[in-house]
C-alpha cells in the first residue's frame, strides 16, 4: 500500500522554489573571488555559466543542476552579470552529459559536500522523530529536514526521499505519544474508556457522542446537564498528569481528529492507538466541558443581572409619582417649619396647617417603605426577587481550575 504523502503539490513546490528577487539573489548568489578564480578556468561560455549555476545550486537549495531541470531567468541573468558572460548561451550548456557530471564531481569536492546515503536517511529519521513529538505538519518537517542536511553539508536527496523521512518519523514519534498515555493506564481507565463508545441507556447515541454536545441555552437545565458531563469525565479517574509529556500541540490534534470520527470508527483502532486517542478525548472534553461552564454561568449571571436592571427601572417608574408626592409634601411641612422657628410658634400647628397629623404619620409610615438602604444598589435589591435559589461552586482538583458546578432554578 502505498504510503501517504505528507506534502500539498503547492508545498512541494514552494520548498524547493528557486530564489528570484533580487535580495535572495544577492544573499545567496553572490560569488567570492575564489569562486570567481575557479570559474574562469571554463574555457567556453556556455560551460562557465553551467559550472556557475551548478555552484549556486549546490550551494543552495543543495542540489544538484539535473538535465531537464528549469532554472529561472533572473538567476541566469544573475549569474551571467557576475562572470562577465552571455546568459542566451545557457541552453548550450549541457550537451554533454559528461562535462556537466565532471563540473558536479568539481563542485562537489570544493563545497565539501557528500551524497545522501542509507545512514544519512536514518540520521535524518532519528532528527525528525523529536520534532515530530511537536508537530506532525509535514511543511515544518520537510523544512526542517532541508535544513539538516544543508548544515551537515549533505547533498539534498529528490523531495520524495525527504518525505519518506518525514512519515517515517511521524509514525515513530505516534507510536511514542500513544506509549507514553498507555503506559499510566490501569486496566479500570481502560474499561472506563472503552465504555465511552457504548450506546447511553434509552438513546441511540454513544457517551462519547453524548459527551461532546454543548449546552444550547443559558439556563439551569442545560446547567445540569453539563456538570452531568463533567462529573462523566471525572469519574473516569484518569492519573494525575496524564498527558503533561505530551506536546501540546499533538495532544490537541489527537483530540481533534477523534472528534470527527465515529465512534465505531474509533473502535476498529489497534489498542495502542484507540486508548490514547480516547485519553486526548478525555482530556480535551475535560477542559472543553469547564470551560463552557465557566461561559454558561456567566450568560446566566448577565440574564439574572439585566432581568434585575429591567425589574429596579420598572419598579422605580412605578413608585416615582408616589416618591414625588413624598417630596412636595415634604417640603410644604420643612418650609412650614422654617416659618414657625422663626416667629417662635407652635412647630406642631404649623404642620397640621399643611395636612391633619394622622395622614402626616401615615406618609412617614409611606416613605420608610418607599426608601432604599443607605448601601442602596439596584442589583443587590433586586437579586433576591430573582427565581435563583442555590448557587453553589466548587473547586475540581483533577484539573485546578475553579468552575461552577451547581445551579438550580427555584420557586
């Protein structure tokens, strides 16, 4: 079967593209004196520009010039400009297979370069499988293979061989991730993992399926259905840890392939590889499910604050003719009072001027409900007429992060 490749076309393209501004071709076209002297001695113009261009491609990407191999005008024109010669000679060069394997073997012996052999493909294997525990993107890979090679002074291989080396390290490092989860594993996690592909009771759906549902509304059912999920995760008691020599970013790319698989999918897996798989899951899911908590309590907390606002305004609205009336009675008596002191009568008469004293007892009866606390707030008077009867938090020590737990709904 044949392997798959890790590499787009448009990649493949772009890693071994030929440098054609001008930048690039000054940084990595640009010849030394001694590269100058040993050009010169090319007697013709045609193999002077090809034992030139050989040079640049040996020196970089590190290849060698192959015989129906395209090279760029703005190389050619480069190159030409700097050995003085004619660049419309270039499709000359060449026609004779074996100058342009003698200027190679030159070359070669020059740069101080080797040819890419069977240990040099498992050195490489061997340099690629610490990366691949990082990342399993094959452009990062195939570069950085590149790259190897170019400062061990190793003459770059065709793409395909590069990544042949690159899948073989991806496998590797899966193999070293999937024994890494395995090897914390009690054969209790492993019953409790394989039990997430079984169908929930009086559903058709599995408990992982079950599991990776978000909740649909900011409210309490959804509230519980969700710490449902948690305590699910957590009652699988997986060992404190698990996970931490993982990079991260494989981690979340496990967990995120599993996602879109179905679950029997996941249940033809070799062992090694369903089982870390459904530990990514699990730990993914964990931090996904308190996350949303966290979200849901707090959408929850802004309606309970907003039907707050709504409720002080509209009971404010309500209550502002009777605090307005409050107001001018007021201060018809304080002026009353103002009036009295200062030609010395009866403060009392003076009130019941204004209104008769038993209605003037009442209204200070009135206004004593119609005030608000010293520390007066509108959501703090008005949440505990809210339906929100037990709020509850908890702290998860599996994961060490602090999530709401509990929210009921109540009467």
């Amino acid at each position: 079967m044949p392997r798959r490749s890790i590499l787009s076309a448009t990649e493949r393209d772009n890693l071994m593209a030929l440098p054609e501004g001008e930048y690039d071709l000054i940084r990595y076209y640009t010849f030394t004196e001694s590269d100058l002297s040993l050009i010169r001695q090319r007697r013709r113009d045609a193999n002077r520009l090809g034992f030139a261009a050989q040079l640049c491609l040996l020196r970089y990407p590190g290849h060698a010039l192959e015989v129906d191999m395209s090279v760029p005008d703005p190389l050619i024109q480069w190159i030409a400009r700097q050995i003085q010669s004619d660049a419309a000679v270039w499709h000359q060069y060449g026609a004779r297979d074996q100058t342009r394997r003698e200027h190679f073997q030159e070359l070669r012996a020059y740069l101080g370069l080797s040819a890419f052999g069977v240990l040099d493909f498992r050195k490489l294997v061997h340099t690629l499988v610490e990366l691949s525990m990082q990342t399993d993107k094959g452009l990062v890979l195939a570069a950085h293979a590149l790259e190897t090679l170019r400062q061990r002074h190793i003459i770059l291989p065709t793409l395909a061989v590069i990544e042949r080396a690159c899948a073989e390290a991806v496998t590797r490092a899966n193999r070293r991730i999937y024994r890494t989860l395995l090897e914390q594993l009690q054969p209790h996690h492993k019953r409790g993992l394989d039990n997430l592909l079984h169908v929930t009771p009086d559903t058709n759906v599995t408990w992982l399926m079950w599991l990776r549902q978000s909740p649909l509304k900011p409210n309490s059912r959804y509230m519980r259905q969700h710490i449902e999920r948690l305590k699910i995760f957590q009652s699988l008691a997986l060992p404190d840890g698990i996970g931490r020599q993982i990079h991260q970013n494989r981690l979340l790319k496990m967990a995120r392939e599993g996602a879109q698989m179905q679950p029997y999918d996941l249940a033809k897996f070799e062992d090694e590889r369903r089982y870390a798989t459904l530990v990514a899951l699990a730990i993914e899911g964990m931090a996904t499910v308190i996350d949303e908590l966290i979200d849901l309590h707090d959408r929850i907390m802004v309606k309970v604050f907003s039907a707050a606002r709504n409720q002080h305004q509209e009971q404010f609205q309500k209550q502002g003719k009777a605090i307005n009336d409050k107001v001018l009675l007021y201060s018809k008596v304080g002026r009353a009072l103002v009036a009295a002191k200062e030609s010395g009568a009866d403060p009392y008469a003076a009130i019941e001027a204004v209104i008769p004293w038993a209605a003037f007892a009442q209204s200070v009866t009135d206004a004593g409900q119609l005030a608000q606390p010293a520390t007066f707030d509108q959501a703090s008077s008005m949440l505990p007429r809210i339906k929100i009867t037990e709020l509850l938090m908890d702290v998860d020590d599996w994961t060490g992060t602090r999530h709401f737990v509990h929210l009921k709904n109540g009467e």
